[in-house]
C-alpha cells in the first residue's frame, strides 16, 4: 500500500466521538491525488497512450516466427501439367506425409511511414502526460479553495459567536439598568431579540460549516462522518504579482495545457508526413531458415533476401489518409490557438481578481477597525445616558457585518491567489 494511502487511514480512521484530527493542506491534497476520479483517468490515458508507442515501436523492430507444420497431401501430377508424352505417369500420388519446421525474420530495412508515425505517437503520449499535470493542477486548486472555504465558514462561526457575547453583555446591561430604575423593559426586549436573531444566525453559519467541511472530505476521499482539525489558517500572505505581460507570458510557458496542444500540432505534423510517405518506396529484409520433408527425406532450406515496395495505385487509400491527416492538423491548429487566448483571458482575470481581492481586504480591515472603535464609543455613551440602546444595536451589527465582511474578504484573496497559481501554471 502507498505511503500516503497509508496516511489517508491513519488520518481518518476514527469514529464520530473521536477527537478531531490535525489536517494541513499538502495533506488533503495529498489525499485527493490518490482519489480524485478524473487524474486516475488521466493517468490512465497516459498509461493507454505509453502503450501504444510501444506498439508503434514494434513495428520498426525485427520481426521472428518460428512456424511448424504437418500435412498430409494427395496430388493430381496432370492438374499441375506434368505429362510426358509415351510415359505412363500416373495422375493421383498419395496420401503423403509432409513436415515443415523453420524460423521466418522479416525487419522494414527503410520505411518513413512507419518511423513518422512511431513519432507521432511519442509526441501525442507527452501531451497526454501534460495533461495529467493540468489535471493534478485543478486538483490542487480545488482542494485549496474547499480547504479554505471550509475555514472562511468556520471563521463566520467564531465571527457570529463573538457577536453574541456582545449581545449577551448587553442584555445583561439592559438588565441591570431596568432592576437600577434607569432603564425599559424595551431595551432588554430589544437586546434579546438582538440575541435571538444572532442565534438563529449561528445556527445557520454551523450547518454551512459542516456542509463546507463534507465537501472536502468528499473532494479527499476520506470518510464523511470524520472531523478536521485544520492546521493551515485562513490568513494574509504576500504572494508576489508580476506585470501583466510577465503573467501572460510565464503562464503560456508554464501552462501543460498549453504544452500539451504544442504536443499535439507536432504529433498532427508527424501524422501528415507519415501520411505522405505512404507514397514513398520501402525496403524490407526478409529470411527463413527450416527444415522441410518427411521420414525418408527431410532436409534442411532456407532463404534470404531484400524487397523493395513502390507503391502505384491503391484505389485512393493514401490520397484519403493524406487529406485526413491535413485537416486534422488544420483542427489541432484552431485547437491551440483557441488554448492560448482561453488561457490569456483567465491569466487577465485572475490578475485583476487578485488585485481586487487584495484591495477589497485592506478595505475590510480599515471597516472592521472603525467598526469596533464605533461600538466602543456607543457603548460608553449610552452607559453614560447621553445615547439610546438603538446607537449600540446599530453599531453592534456594523461590527458583525465588519467582521464577516473581513472573513470572505480574506477567503477571497486565497481563492484568488489559488485561482493566479493556476492560471500561471504553477504547482502545489
């Protein structure tokens, strides 16, 4: 059993009661490489494509049989025309034994068709191999954004439950103001009914929590009744922007999804030419080596020799092959351009995602400060009665808003960090 097979189990073989196991993301990534459906396929294709180059490879090698017989035959000497005149020879000889035991060797001395094809075949398993890497690239990106997005729902928890202590701390104000004759019952109506609809709330924020974290249990293979502990915090990292231009071009360079149609228009190109060399002469080396007779005359033949093949007229076959092999070609073309401008276009838009992103979190931050300094200086002006229980209320749920505005505004900058990795082609 694999190595990290083996870690997957020892990560999650627990029941519902056991306590939460310590999870970093190269480990969930880890575990969805060795589940994820679409790179087993991937690599199954890869595996298919390695094989069929060692068949197309076979075809330039030596080829050796070893071939035995044993027949029985009955002959008509005046149907094969062999009369003379004057001599009885007598029409039917037979039965008579006749064994055959040799070795056959054939090898294609020179044949350019099946060298271009043999390359081709090369060139279309390498593209197969790039896409398994743009495969395992998505994986990674997936993974990352459940990981994450499993603790951005986490963070709304934490963010909501620091709420209702707030409203809980103001209940009890509101409370003790009324019991001192100095305030209403509204206002303990209002700072319960404050904490009721945060409850509610939280109630809400856990099952999306929980709904995030089988996502990504289910994304890692692992069992779903299990529970994480995750060790990788949802928090700011600089991660280096180069220019525009430098993005684009790192990202065509980089990309396998890119390297993969260059692959592919090589392999259509050797395809075409192999197509073409159809009409080119071949040379083929042939021998054989055996013995040949029956119990009383049972010698030993062989032959050796060097053929030439000049095609003339085959009814089409070639011209067809070469017109298929040019038009796929024409498609493979079309094909990689149409990858370069799609992976143009998201290179653009995770840059400008990433730098929004970023934007939209300094924003967040500077929000989530005025916020608490807003509630602070409500608080303190209505235990000094110059401001009603409505001013906390209100700052109150600035602050909540401030506070889970800065959460998906820190998730948003690791999706997006995610999605620009991808985008430029790098890995992990």
């Amino acid at each position: 059993m694999r190595k990290y097979i083996l870690i997957t189990v020892l990560l999650f073989a627990s029941d519902l009661h056991a306590q939460p196991k310590r999870l970093a993301l190269a480990d969930a990534i880890q575990a969805a490489f060795e589940n994820n459906a679409d790179l087993a396929i991937a690599g199954e294709a890869a595996e298919q494509a390695r094989t069929r180059v060692n068949e197309q490879h076979s075809l330039l090698l030596p080829n050796i049989n070893a071939v035995a017989a044993h027949t029985s035959q009955t002959v008509n000497l005046g149907a094969r025309g062999i009369r003379f005149p004057g001599i009885p020879i007598p029409s039917r000889v037979g039965p008579f034994d006749v064994t055959d035991a040799r070795v056959q060797f054939s090898e294609p001395v020179l044949d350019l068709s099946l060298i271009r094809r043999y390359q081709s075949s090369k060139r279309s398993a390498d593209a197969l191999q790039f896409e398994t890497r743009a495969a395992r690239n998505k994986v990674i990106a997936m993974v990352s954004n459940l990981y994450f997005a499993t603790q951005r729902a986490r963070g709304v928890v934490e963010a909501i439950d620091a709420q209702i202590e707030l409203d809980e701390a103001l209940r009890r104000f509101a409370q003790d103001r009324r019991e001192a004759g100095v305030g209403t019952g509204l206002d303990v109506t209002r700072s319960e009914s404050r904490l009721a609809s945060d409850r509610h709330n939280l109630l809400q924020a856990q099952n999306d929590s929980r709904t995030s974290e089988l996502k990504l249990l289910r994304a890692m293979g692992a069992p779903l009744d299990a529970s994480l502990d995750l060790a990788d915090a949802l928090a700011f990292s600089i991660f280096p922007i180069e220019t525009l231009s430098q993005a684009i071009q790192t990202a065509l360079q980089n990309r396998p999804e890119m390297m993969a149609e260059q692959k592919r228009l090589e392999a259509a190109r050797l395809a075409r030419g192999a197509a073409h060399a159809e009409r080119l002469p071949s040379i083929q080396a042939f021998a054989d080596y055996g013995g040949s007779g029956n119990l009383d005359a049972f010698v030993t033949t062989d032959s050796v020799g060097v053929q030439l093949i000049l095609p003339i007229f085959d009814g089409g076959r070639r011209s067809a092959h070469a017109t298929t092999a040019a038009s796929q070609l024409r498609q493979t073309g079309l094909r990689a351009r149409d990858v370069r401008d799609e992976i143009e276009l998201e290179v653009r838009i995770a840059f400008d995602t990433l730098a929004s992103a970023r934007d939209q979190l300094t924003a967040a931050e500077s929000t989530l400060q005025l916020a608490q300094e807003e509630l602070d200086l409500s608080r303190l002006r209505y235990e000094a009665q110059v401001t009603t229980q409505i001013d906390v209320i209100s700052a109150q749920s600035g602050l909540a808003a401030a506070r889970s505005r800065r959460v998906n505004a820190l998730f948003a900058v690791k999706s997006a960090e995610i999605e620009y990795r991808r985008a430029l082609g790098a890995q992990g």
